[in-house]
C-alpha cells in the first residue's frame, strides 16, 4: 500500500469514528437500529425518539455521561459522514430519512469480525473452502467460449446428475449437509447479504461521480435540438459503464418474476430447517428481499434524475445563450439608433432587392446581324511557342495544307496577300481557317501582319447558306522565303 494513501485512508469517517470517545456507544445505538434490525433507513424523527430514550436510559445507569441532545448528535453525526440524511418520498408524503454510510457499514462489519475473535466462533473451513472451490470452478465454467468444450462440461454434469439418480433409485440413503456446515454456510451467506446491502451505497456513490463525468461532458453541447439526444446518450454511458453492466445484470435479475418465485420458493426452504432457525429467528432473508429493492430502487433513480438533470442543465444553458444573444441584439439597435448611419456616403451600397434571371427567360440565338463584324486578331506572338499546337487541335485543323496553298501562289508572285489567297481558295474558309492564315501571316519570318490595316471578308453560315458572318481581318503579307 502507498503510504499517502495510507494517510488519506487513515483521515476516512471511519477512522474517525473509531477514535472518538464515545465511538463504543455511536456503534452500539446505530448498529442496533440499523443492521440488527435489518433496516436500511430510519426517518429522522423516529431515530431522534429512540436516540432520546437510550440516552436517558445510560445517564440514568451512569455508565457514560452525554449531556448534549439527540438533536445536536444526529447533526453531528450526520455532519462527520456516519449518517446520511435523504427526503424519502412515499405516497405523495415526503420524510427525512437517514441511513448509515458506506464508513458506518465498514465499521459494523469490522466489529463483526472482531467479536467472531472474541467469542472464539468456530471456524468453519470446509463450508468456506468449498464456497471458494465453487466460484472458482463457476469461473472456469462459465468463462469456456469453444462449443465442444462446453458440451464436455454439460455431459459430465449430466452422467453426475445420472449417477446420483441412479444411487437414490437403488435405495441408497441421501446425503445431506451436517448441521455446522448448515449453520457455517448461512452465517457465510448472511455475512455477504449484509455487506451486499452496505456495497449499494458504494455502488451509488460510483454511479453519481460517472454522471458528473457525463454531466461535464455533454453540458459543452448548446444546440437546443440535440439536448433530448445527448440526454439519451447520457443514460446508455452510465448503463454502459462497467458499474452500469454490474448493476443492471442484477436489477434484471430482482424484477423478474420468475427470480422472485424461485427465491421465494427457495426462502421457504431455508426457513424450514431448524439449524437455520436456531441462528436467525427474526429471519434475515425475509426482509433482505425488500431491502435489496429499496436499495436498488435508489441506484436505479440516479440513471432517471441524471437524464432529468442533464436535460435541465441544458434547457437553462441554451436559454442563457438565448438571452444572451437577445440582449446583443438590443445592444446593436441601440447603438444604430444612438449613432444613425450616413446614407450620402459614397461607400455605402444598398440593394432594393435580388435580381433573379432564369435561364428560359433568355430569348433563343437568331444568329448575328449580317452587318454585325467580327475582328480576327493575334496578339504576343513571340510569347507562346504551344499556339501552333492549340491550333492544330482546334477542329483538326492542317497548318501544313494552308501553308502548301501560300507556297503554291508564291511560286507565281514573290508577294501575295492575305486577301487574295483567300478569293483564290474561298471553298473551305471558316473561322478557324481564317484564324490559322492570320497566325501564318504573323509567325513567319518573311511574312507580316498589319493591324492597322484591315479588309472585311464575309463567311456563310453552314447550315444557313443564304446568310453570311462579316470578319474585320488585319493584312496580311506572304514573302518567298518561307519555308
């Protein structure tokens, strides 16, 4: 063990309870009322009432002297974490309960063990070792995941169960538990029921510090829509915990009614023996049922008052941002109205409204006007080197067969114009012929271009014979030389 943590273990309520001088009668009145009578709670009221009558009844025999009231005592006790204090509500009336803590409890069953070294119980190893032998062997057992492995396991019990029929068939005498063993194992099984009921509290405390865990986690969501969701997803965190598996395993377990038939039955059993009512006449189990459901109930409630929490958490938060955000508002009016803005600036730019065009408001193309020019015209030819590339991808057109029909009138004339090569070759001319002739012209090196000079050179339209597009071209010049 770590020795802070022997020193912060040292500092518990139930250490403390221990070294106070009047810690023998606090255990003997709370140990009386609360496990010797097997009741989780007590209404404040009523142990006030009986922590009165005990305290006149040992100032009277002057064994102990306690002057102060039973008032004044429950506070303190209840102030130093031996006692819990709770509003129980029951048919539609609420109490003050208290119930011991989870310190309490420890120190009850510390007691119970030292009193077992004090009357010298007998021991009973045999129940004892065979309880450990059995939930180890339930561990093996139940832990085999190979099918063939569990069919071995559940045919071995099966020819056991065989054998023993067999034997009582056979008139064999049956064998049953001696009576120390019978008297061993309900005392082991009391002991464990007890520190069960103790253990729910424990098991409380652990599920309130996993909501605050998820309480802190989710309270950073603020959207109003998802708070129902993120309140769901909190209770499946809680149940999905470790804790939560355990605990739900056995809150399923406590509800079914064929559970509660099969311990009833077996309640009716045990209480039939006379060992078992030689130890317990007040008949522990009987009201150990009960109290597990009052005790499972309460556990139960925190995974419903979290959900309730966390809802409310975050309804409170988003109205916060709510209002938040309605006081910014105010304060942005009242700012506009305290300091007005100046329309007459030139920078300000109001929109009336948004102007929406659809694409079937556009009126359909009727072609360009004949007299509409379109100007061809190549500019930075220096610049690009791809430009020869681009063009013979355009519509497959053949640089080559525009510069063979140049080279053709050249062989006649040392200098030929654009123009004319263009009467002398007017079948195919279109845009991208026009356009390749323009970029011959200025790309060769004995060839020129003149943009201030231009001719105008009408196309017909392919599928419209009878009407022509009219291009503004610059001159062009070829040389002998090229090529």
């Amino acid at each position: 063990m770590d020795y802070k943590l022997l020193q912060r273990l040292l500092r518990s309520s139930a250490i403390r309870l221990l070294r106070k001088d009047n810690a023998p009668f606090i255990i003997y009145f709370l140990e009386k009322y609360f496990r010797s009578s097997a009741r989780t709670f007590v209404p404040f009221e009523e142990l006030k009432i009986l922590l009165r009558y005990e305290l006149e009844n040992l100032n009277d025999q002057e064994e102990i002297s306690l002057q102060r009231s039973a008032d004044v005592y429950l506070g303190e006790w209840i102030g130093e974490n031996f006692l819990t204090r709770r509003i129980r509500s029951a048919e539609g009336i609420e109490e003050i309960i208290l119930e011991p803590s989870v310190e309490l409890e420890k120190v009850f069953s510390w007691m119970e063990d030292i009193r077992s070294l004090e009357d010298k119980d007998v021991i009973g190893t045999e129940s004892r070792f065979f309880s450990v032998l059995n939930k180890l062997k339930e561990i093996v057992e139940e832990s085999v995941s190979d099918p063939e492995e569990k069919i071995r396991q559940l045919e071995f019990k099966r020819d056991e169960l065989d054998l023993q029929i067999r034997k009582l068939k056979a008139g064999e005498q049956v064998s049953k538990f001696p009576s120390e063993r019978i008297r061993s194992q309900y005392v082991y099984a009391r002991k464990e029921a007890l520190g069960l009921l103790s253990d729910f509290r424990q098991v409380e405390g652990n599920f309130m510090e996993i909501t605050k865990m998820i309480h802190k986690k989710y309270l950073e969501v603020v959207q109003k829509g998802e708070i129902l969701r993120f309140a769901l997803d909190g209770n499946d965190e809680l149940l999905r915990s470790e804790q939560g598996r355990s605990f739900q395993t056995f809150w399923d377990f406590l509800r079914s009614e064929r559970s509660q038939e099969q311990f009833e039955s077996i309640l009716d059993s045990l209480y039939s023996l006379e060992d078992v009512l030689e130890l317990d006449s007040r008949k522990f189990f009987r009201n150990f049922r009960r109290n597990l459901r009052e005790a499972g109930s309460r556990v139960n409630g925190v995974v419903t008052r979290m959900s309730e929490q966390l809802k409310k958490s975050l309804v409170e938060r988003t109205l916060r941002e709510n209002r938040r955000s309605k006081e910014l508002i105010a304060e942005i009016k009242n700012l506009v109205l305290e300091n007005p803005l100046d329309f007459s600036q030139t920078d300000f730019y109001s929109l009336e409204e948004m102007d929406v065009r659809f694409p079937m408001e556009r009126p359909l193309w009727r072609g360009d006007p004949e007299e509409t020019f379109r100007t061809v015209r190549i500019e930075n030819t220096d610049e690009d080197e791809n430009v020869f590339d681009i063009l013979e991808s355009i519509r497959g057109i053949d640089l080559e067969m525009y510069e063979q029909r140049i080279q053709t009138l050249l062989r006649i004339s040392p200098e030929v114009s654009l123009e004319k090569v263009l009467r002398e070759y007017p079948d195919d001319v279109c845009f991208e012929s026009l356009v390749a002739y323009v970029w011959i012209a200025g790309n060769g090196e004995f060839h020129s271009l003149d943009d201030s000079e231009t001719f105008v050179y009408s196309v017909s339209i392919m599928d419209h014979p009878s009407e022509k597009l009219a291009y503004r071209i610059p001159k062009g010049t070829y040389r002998v030389g090229h090529l």
